[in-house]
C-alpha cells in the first residue's frame, strides 16, 4: 500500500524557518517526481514545489522562490521541504504527493503550518 | 502559473448529473493530455478520480467521467448520490514539469 506521511508542522513566527518531511513507503520512491502541495484556510491548492526522481531538477512555484528549498533521499525514502522566511501568507496543510502521468496520483495527510506572531 | 478557473459551486439533486468545467490555456490544459479531477472531502487529503483527462485509477466508479475540447476540461458526475458532496478540482501538466491547479468547486447534493 503506499503511503506518504507528512511531518514537521507547527507554529512559527514571521521571518522563521521550518523543514517539513514526507516518509514514502510502498512504492519505488526512487522512481518518481515528487511534489509539495499546500492549501491555505478555506481555499484552494497549490504547487509550490517539485523535484525530479534524482533529486537534479527543482521546481517553484513563483511566490516562493528563493524562501522554499525541496530536496529528497532516495536511501530514506523521504522528501524534504525546507521553508526559509516564512510569512503570514504561507499559513497552509502541506501534502507530499507522488506525481504520475504529469499530476500527483497518491497524497498525504498533510501537516499544517501556521506563520504568526 | 495562473490558476484554472473553475465554477465555484455546483448543485444537483440525487440522481440527477452535473458538469464542472475547468478552463485554462494552450499553455496548460489545451497542450497537453495531463488533465486530473481530485475530491476532497472536508478535512481530508485530496482523491484523485480521472488522470490524463478520461481514465479513472481503480475503485473509483464510473459515475465520474472526464473529457477535453480545446483549453477546457470537463469533470462529470452521473446518478449523483449524497456522498459525492465534496470539493472538487482540476490540474493540468503546464510543461517544464509545472502543474496548476483549479481554484475548486464546491458540489452541493440537495
């Protein structure tokens, strides 16, 4: 079965930091591109980050260029996000998703984040 | 990177059949065949329901098919039950390994 199990959420204040991790299992994580997905309060979702199967290729979406840095270990099994500089507005549940066929195929639970003073 | 625009909301009674539309650009949608439908439920992690615009994973039924023309995607739900009350969205593959997202819509079983 595979699953995807999101940690390292909690509270911080503007301008900190915070590294949320995804440990895969049940699939060939190696194989994969891999994606961080957030939804903030009452809207909808959002790519901010992806990372090709090697780890060689990241992707950003705009608004969190330069503050966010995604990363894997294919040996762990895991997948990393690491968000500097953090601000109110990225106040969200962060899924991993596993991506297939251009789009995430299988997601986890998520781990809130919430950016406050 | 611009959202897909999506309705937000849509309504039906059981039984009855309901249509979202998810309207992008060549860039996205109308360029390529990587077009996805996820439910999510209130507290819950999105499910995919259709991949690559029409096929749909294992176990979900098909009540829910999917289709494209042009630079809009189309989500419908057939003999809708009280279950299928649940936020809806759209993805599309925008090339260079990019992915957008609709803004949602929210389904309302009356």
């Amino acid at each position: 079965e595979v699953q995807l199990v999101e940690s390292g959420g909690g509270l911080v204040q503007p301008g900190g930091s915070l590294r949320l991790s995804c440990a895969a299992s049940g699939f060939t994580f190696s194989s994969y591109w891999m994606s961080w997905v957030r939804q903030a309060p009452g809207k909808g979702l959002e790519c901010v980050a992806n990372i090709n199967q090697d780890g060689s290729e990241q992707r950003y979406v705009d608004s969190v260029k330069g503050r966010f840095s995604i990363s894997r270990d294919n040996a762990k099994n895991s997948l990393y996000l690491q968000m500097n500089s953090l601000r109110a507005e990225d106040t969200a549940v962060y899924f991993c998703a596993r991506r297939s066929s251009g789009s995430p195929d299988c997601w986890g639970q998520g781990t809130l984040v919430t950016v406050s003073s | 990177q611009s959202a897909l625009t999506q309705p937000p909301s849509a309504s039906g009674s059981p039984g009855q059949s309901v249509t979202i539309s998810c309207t992008g650009t060549s860039s996205d949608v109308g360029g390529y065949n990587f077009v996805s439908w996820y439910q999510q439920h209130p507290g819950k992690a999105p499910k995919l329901l259709i991949y690559e615009v029409s096929k749909r994973p294992s176990g979900v039924p098909d009540r829910f098919s999917g289709s494209k023309s042009g630079n809009t995607a189309s989500l419908t739900v057939s003999g809708l039950q009280a279950e299928d009350e649940a936020d809806y969205y759209c993805s599309s593959y925008a090339g260079n390994n990019n992915l957008v997202f609709g803004g949602g819509t929210k389904l309302t079983v009356l």
